[in-house]
C-alpha cells in the first residue's frame, strides 16, 4: 500500500519530537536503546523503563498522537521466572513492579497523550519538543530517582497510600491490590527480606483476587529459592 505524503509527513515529525525532546532527555540521564525501550540500569536490583507509543486507533487526519509507558522492574524477577531466556524488560511488560502513567507521575493533564499536527510550525514543534523535556526532568526522572534499590521498590509497593502505578482501595481492610502486593513481595525477595516478602504473600492471599494462583506460584518459588540460599549459606 502506498504511504501518503501526509503519512510520511507526520512520521518524520513524529521521529524529530521524540529524538529531541525525549530521547535526548533520556540519554543524558543514561538510559540506553534495547529494541523500542529506553533502560537505565539502577545498580545490579533495578531497572527503568520508558517507551514512546503511538496507538494507530488515535490518528486523526492530519495529526498523529502518541504517550509514553514508563515502568519500574526489579532484577529479581529473573530468578524467580527463569523460563527461557529469562524476561525482556520493556515498559508495557506485566512483569514490571510498577507501571505508572507519565500523567499520574507530574500531576498534569500533559504526558496522557501529546499531538502532532501536520501544519505545525517550527516554533510549535520546538515549543513541544520543550514540554516533553520538561516534564521528564521536572516529573519522571526524579520519581525515578526514588528508587535506587530493590527495597526502595518493595517499600513503595507496601505501603497502603495512594501513588502513581499503585493500585489503592481505601474501603478494603486491606488496601493494596494483590498484584502490587506479589510485586512487592518480589523486590523484598530482591532485597533478601524474606520475612517482609512472605508478609506480603500472606496479605495478597487475603485479599479479594481473582488470581490467586499467582499468588501460591509465586510463594512456591520463593521458598524454593530460598530454601537453597540457607542450604549454601549453611555449607559454606
């Protein structure tokens, strides 16, 4: 099918915005490219995630929108998932700990989705390419800044108040969702706090979850590892 010179228009408007104003922000805060992702590598526990998307259903004629997934992973999910090759670590993975929306992290209305128009001037595209930079330095980068360990991760995930990527029902005796609650009980697992990653496990088969065979998976595996750590820490 021939791409229309509109097409190919807002594409290459498209590439310029995200190279300037959130590749570039990217890099020089040290992320790195692996396939669509941009990684920044937080010591050997966890690592940071941001994606550009660009969801076809919302193209308009004559425009072109697009967002960015972010999401925070703790490396531990490698030992307690080794199938294969182990997990690739992209923002809109369900196996991030926490998967929040750029909106939820600034506090602003910008970030849910940024547009494109074909017609735009230079000064526009220039003027967007500054609101993106900005709410990334000002915003996401310094909320991913918080977590520089596997127990930064497991304590923001514990806690029963409302944050972005955090899942809170305050009418239930226990607040937290399932979900956050088996991630948190991986990056406690992460961190070697087997007591505090069992109390979470405990929590999550309290709660109202559909899925409580994750729950059971998960614990099955953590005490499984777990038992063998003791066992070499026993011999050695």
């Amino acid at each position: 099918m021939r791409v229309s010179e509109s097409r190919k228009r807002l594409d290459q408007l498209y590439r310029r915005v995200v190279r300037n104003g959130l590749v570039g922000t990217l890099r020089r805060h040290g992320f790195r490219k692996e396939a669509g992702d941009y990684l920044h590598f937080v010591g050997q526990e966890v690592v940071c995630a941001v994606r550009p998307v660009r969801p076809p259903l919302w193209a308009k004629p004559g425009e072109v929108r697009f967002t960015t997934s972010c999401a925070v992973f703790v490396t531990a999910i490698e030992q307690l998932f080794p199938e294969g090759k182990g997990p690739t670590y992209h923002a809109d993975s369900t196996i991030s700990q926490i998967r929040p929306q750029v909106a939820e992290i600034s506090g602003e209305d910008k970030g849910s989705s940024w547009c494109i128009r074909e017609d735009a001037s230079e000064d526009a595209l220039s003027a967007l390419e500054r609101a993106i930079s900005r709410v990334f330095e000002v915003h996401v980068l310094p909320w991913f800044g918080q977590f520089q360990t596997a127990k930064a991760v497991a304590d923001y995930l514990a806690s029963p108040e409302v944050g972005p990527g955090r899942i809170r029902l305050g009418y239930r005796e226990i607040p937290q969702d399932a979900r956050d609650l088996r991630n948190a009980a991986i990056a406690y697992f992460g961190a070697g706090e087997y007591k505090r990653a069992r109390e979470m496990l405990d929590l999550a088969a309290r709660t109202i979850d559909p899925a409580t065979h994750l729950t059971v998976d998960l614990r099955e595996r953590m005490e499984r590892l777990i038992a063998q750590r003791q066992k070499k820490r026993f011999k050695s």
